[in-house]
C-alpha cells in the first residue's frame, strides 16, 4: 500500500493568482509586495466558483478572503463546481465539463457527461469520481480515465494525494497512488457489512456501519475495530476527515450528528434539515436546506456558529479545498462562505475582483461651488456676473458601531437557551448583524433578528450572553443577559443502541443483545423486547430489568424472517423503539485458512527455474462467490491484485502471481485473512 512521502507545494505569496496573459483573464495585486505566478501555473490554494449570470469563474483566496482572479465561461450551468489542477481549471456541471487556464487563460474543450460525478482536488488530481459508472477520472492533458468494476460509496482523499476508493459491490477498498494509472484493491470488507471511508488522523479509515466500529486501512488489511460507541444507521454520512482527532458523521433521516473517537462517541440532535456534512479541522459544516444556512459545531457537539447563505435556496455543497478550509457557495454562485481550520466563517461576495466596494466619499462641506469665471467681453460689454458662494452644507457626521444591544434577557431550557434583545443605535450605517457569544461558543444573525435559541449547553452550568450589534464600521460594544442555569427536564429513555440477533441456520433459539438507552434524566427500569416472524408464528414479548442488555427467545426459529422490537421504560414514560430484522441463521463457525507455496515455473527476462515461479495459493473456509487476492512481499508491499472465485464448499486452489525475486517472503491476502509468509524460492 502505498504512502509517499507527503511532500506539498511550497505555500504561494498572496498576490495575483495568474500573470495576465490576454485580455479575457483578469487579475489583481493585493496589498504589499507580491510575486505573480506565471500564466502555466494554477495557485492550489483557495476555491474557483462560477457565477453563471456574470458568465464568469471567480477565484477565491482563502487566506485573504480576496477575488484576486477572473476568466470568462460563458454558458456554463448554474450550480456547476469548479475545481483546479495545476495548471488549469475544470467547470463540472450536471451534462458537461470544461476546462479553462490552459495557454491562453480562456475556456477550452468541453466533454459531455453520463452523470454527475463527485469532484476532488487533490495534489496529483483533480479527480472525477462517477459512482454509478464506477470509473474515475484523473483531469489534465490528456485526461486519464481509469475503468470501473461496480458501483462506488463517497470516494476521500489523503495528504500525500492517494485517492480511496469503496467498491460497493466487490466489498473491496482500493487505492490509486499519486501518479497511478490504476487501482490496487489491496483490502476486503468483511462479506455484508455496510460502511463508509474517512481519513482519521491522516490515516485512510473504514467506519463499519454494521459493527458500529472504526478500522484502519493498513498495509496488511483493515486493522483492528474499535468500538465507535453509538449505533450507526447504514445510510449515516461520514465526514471525509476527522474533526479534532473525531470521526463525524450525520444522521439525515434522524437527524443527529455523531462525533466519535477510540474512547467513544456520542450523539447530538439537530434541529433541521440537513444537505451534507465537511470538516475543517476544528469545526464540522453542516447546511441546512430548509433554513438555507451553515451551521458548524466544534468537536464537543457545541454549536459554533450558523450563518445565512445568499443567493437562493437551491441545495448548497460543502467543499473540502486542498487548503484544509470548507467553501460553501450560494445557489448562483454570487457568495462564498469560507471556513478557516480555526472555525472562523468569512462571507465573500464573487461578484468581481478585488475587495468589496468602499464607501462613496462625502464632499467636503467646507469648499463651496466654484465662482462661474467671466465670460468675457462682447459687443456690448456688461458688468461681471459674480455669484455669492452657497452657504457651507452641514457636515455629514461619520458612521461608527452601533450602540449596544438594549434589554438583553435569557431563558433557560433543558441543555439550552433562548435569548432576546431589542434593537441597537445603527449610528450612522444600517446593522447588518447581531453576533450572540457566551463560554464556548457564537452565532452571527441577520440584521432583523430580535432573539435566538442556543442548544448543546451543559445542565447544570451557568451562562450569561452576550449580544452586539454590527454595521459596516466595526462591531458595537456588548450587552450581557443575566446569568441562566440550563437544566435537565426529565422525559422518557432513548432508544436501545446497537440491536442485533443471533441464530445459527438450524438451530430454534435466538439470542437478541442490544447497548443501554439514554436515561434522560430518570433511571431506565425496564426494557420490553416483542418479537414475531414474518409467517405469524411464535409472536409474544417480556419485560425485562432494566439493567439486562440480552435475552434468549427460545423455540423461534429461522424458517421465516424474524423481528425483534426493543423499548426502554422509566418513570416518565416508554421510549422510542429499536427494530431489527434477521432473514437467515449465521453460518457456522468455520476456521479459515491460507497457505502460500511455490507453484508452476515461469520464465521471464532474465529470470529462469527455480527463481521464477508462480504462487500457490490454497484457499479454505471462505464464504463461496467472488474475492480478491492481493499478493504482497517483503520488500515492495502490495504485488498486485486478482479476482477469483470460491467454490460452493468453500475452498479455491489456484496458481497466480509469478514472483522472480530471491530471498524475499511472499504472502496473499484474502477477504482481510493474511496467509503465511514463505521465503522466496525454496531452498
């Protein structure tokens, strides 16, 4: 498996993004002294966005928060993203895409499009991702297409620019190296279990869905599970890096965001609707379609700002830059709100080069109107028309912050707060903000907004609010609401995590396990578990403590699909059920085994018997259909990868794999199983 040293591009001076070659590109220094890149090289820091009704690609800098660049693409689809390699740029909309910033700084070809692929910058990339297709293509001149086997779950990226990728249908984790011109497909997923890739602490993860566990993509396969803690639905969207050292992950259907870690996880309800989910670093960026806003929490669960996104209500994406920083772009392409790796959130208007306008200047109150000169002397000379000077304006005083925020109140809840304020002074300039901050956290909201809800405060601790005001000279002075102390309200348990059943094909008695529910305030005393087959037979129920965890239905059988409801109960009331279905018995147990050992002679340049060989690789225990072999040896790691396919009974006897190097051990690995290690040839 590869892992490249992880060399990256010496950072680029802010500046102007491309030497102005022709007249179609437009470009802009910034402040101080800057060096301009040459018109062959793209800077791969900050976000392209197309603003379709200028019929313009903006570039954004994310340190500056700048549009320091422009080209023309006239025609482009509203909506399309644009993404840049390194020496140009690619418009990927819904039926086409088409590159821009070659030698002439103009648009380019345009190539059609069977569906709409997952975009990615990367170094080494960009890369199109056609899940459907299960192709990728690596963008560039020319571009290099690389085939597909199946479908693909959402592909991710590491720092040193390796793309990985999850063949759904092979239960097969395959990398494409920097500079590859093809996959290796060195790890297998365990047969059935569903999941999601993710990068966890600059390693490439799996997160098993199906065990609720996070594995590590190793040179030898997926490492060892660790237990996330929560009970992940199938379907939950992963974050494609960690949040502060945390697996994040949302829950559309139940709207709950997962922050998980090797100690654990926990899991925090939203209120919205919520499109995708991206990490900067320090926050996780969430959008919520049905209010049109961003909303980041940090790696806490803490809400750390939510902010209005401009320019329509149409799905908005959450972008991960090769910078590290989240870019999330209006519906028209109008506004750029960028997230820094700190949290902080920047809005930037893509409406043209530049800094956002100043201010119009004010006349000077104290020079009057010219005097009108004399017009000279005509046949009948008059008297010079002298105009008295208008009396001086009134000076027109400077806009300043607004005043502070007047009856700043709060209200407690149960782990929240509702805070409310009236208007500030504008001072001069209308308010365009009010920003609430207490111990651990703000939000900013729009100009018209009197009061606000803060949820994920902590029972039991007191906080005081504090609310300012903002207009376009600076950020009023702060008013405080008096202390508030958020409590628990008691309310019936949660749901019974992780619910699972077991029984083997043959055998009549099920064991159902499950984790404890959420007390919310009030101890679980019993748990009700009914159960009943799809044919109506052996259905009933107990009621159980509510310190069990497990039980035994005895005599139920498999012959037809069973269901198991589980509900935990406490003094106020029963809580929200946990269904499992199970359709056939577990197979039983069988010990798997792989023996690698020296096959039939091969020849190849400069290689004869008794060096060059194939492998023999004996395969038993193995669940029956399609795997993948990888080979490996000591000294390159991954050798290559087959499919084959296991027997009815298990097993598979083939010979592949020639190997014509001495003195090295060779090894296959299959289905994540890692045969014995043989030295190469045999003495």
């Amino acid at each position: 498996m590869s892992r490249g040293g992880r060399g990256r591009r010496a950072a680029k001076t802010p500046g102007a993004l491309i030497v102005l070659a022709c007249a179609a590109v437009l470009t802009v220094a910034l402040t101080g002294a800057t060096k301009p890149l040459s018109g062959m090289e793209f800077g791969q820091d900050g976000h392209w966005v197309l603003n379709a009704a200028a019929g313009l690609v903006f570039h954004v800098d994310g340190a500056s928060k700048y549009v320091d660049a422009a080209a023309p693409m006239p025609g482009a689809d509203q909506g399309s993203q644009v993404v840049q390699g390194d020496t140009g740029g690619f418009v990927v909309g819904n039926s086409k895409v088409t590159e821009f910033g070659k030698s002439s700084l103009t648009p380019g070809d345009t190539k059609p499009l069977t569906e709409r692929p997952v975009a990615l910058e990367v170094t080494g990339g960009p890369y199109l991702v056609f899940r459907q297709a299960g192709t990728v293509t690596r963008l560039g001149k020319p571009p290099l297409t690389i085939p597909g086997d199946g479908k693909l779950g959402t592909p991710v990226v590491t720092r040193e620019g390796s793309l990985w990728l999850h063949r759904i249908d092979r239960s097969a984790l395959c990398e494409l190296p920097k500079g590859a011109d093809r996959l290796a497909c060195p790890v297998a997923v365990p047969s059935g279990h569903s999941g999601a890739l993710t990068v966890a602490n600059g390693h490439p993860s799996f997160v098993d869905t199906t065990t609720d566990a996070l594995r590590e993509i190793t040179p030898s396969g997926l490492g060892d599970p660790v237990s996330l803690g929560v009970d992940l639905p199938a379907d939950v969207l992963v974050a494609s890096t960690d949040v502060g050292g945390k697996v994040a992950a949302l829950d559309q259907r139940g709207k709950r965001l997962y922050l998980m870690d090797r100690t654990g996880g926990k899991s925090f309800e939203l209120d919205g609707n919520y499109a995708g989910i991206a990490s900067s670093g320090s926050v996780v960026a969430l959008v919520d379609k049905d209010k049109n806003q961003l909303v980041t929490y940090g790696g806490d669960g803490v809400k750390r700002d939510d902010r209005p996104i401009p320019g329509g209500d149409a799905p908005v994406p959450l972008v991960k830059g090769e910078d590290g920083r989240v870019y999330v772009d209006s519906a028209d392409g109008a506004h750029v709100l960028v997230v820094d790796q700190d949290g902080a959130v920047s809005p930037v208007q893509a409406t043209g080069v530049g800094k956002n306008p100043e201010p119009v200047p004010q006349p000077d109150p104290a020079k009057p109107d010219p005097i009108k000169p004399d017009p000279g002397p005509g046949p009948e000379p008059k008297p010079k028309d002298v105009r008295k000077p208008e009396a001086p304006k009134a000076p027109v005083a400077p806009a300043s912050p607004p005043g502070a925020p007047g009856a700043v109140t709060a209200s407690a809840g149960d782990g929240s707060a509702t805070v409310k304020w009236s208007a500030a002074n504008p001072n001069g300039a209308p308010i365009t903000g009010y920003r609430v901050s207490w111990p651990g956290g703000s939000k900013t909201l729009g100009g018209g907004t009197r009061t606000t809800t803060i949820t994920g405060l902590e029972n039991g601790t007191s906080y005081v609010f504090t609310v300012e005001a903002i207009n376009r000279a600076g950020t009023g002075s702060g008013a405080d609401s008096a202390p508030v102390t958020p409590k628990n309200v008691a309310k019936p348990p949660g749901k019974p995590g992780s619910l699972k059943i077991a029984i083997k094909t043959g055998d009549t008695d099920a064991k159902v396990s499950w984790t404890a529910a959420a007390a919310n305030g009030s101890p679980v005393t019993a748990y009700h578990v009914k159960w009943n087959r799809a044919d109506g037979k052996g259905a009933t129920s107990r009621e159980l403590s509510g310190d069990m965890r497990s039980t035994v239905i005895e005599d139920v059988g498999i012959e037809s699909p069973l269901t198991v409801t589980v509900t935990a109960e406490n003094a106020n009331g029963v809580g929200p059920a946990a269904t499992a279905t199970k359709s056939k018995g577990d197979e039983p147990d069988v010990k798997r085994s792989a023996v690698v050992s020296r096959g039939k002679d091969t020849t190849a340049e400069k290689c004869d018997p008794p060096v060059c060989g194939f492998m023999r690789i004996v395969l038993k225990g193995f669940t029956p259909g399609p795997i993948t072999i990888t080979a490996m040896t000591s000294d390159q790691g991954p050798h290559g990868s087959k499919p084959f396919t296991v027997k009815a009974d298990g097993t598979l006897t083939v010979e592949a794999f020639s190997m014509g190097t001495p003195d090295r051990y060779v090894w296959v690995v299959a289905d994540g199983f890692e045969s014995n290690h043989y030295l190469w040839p045999p003495s």
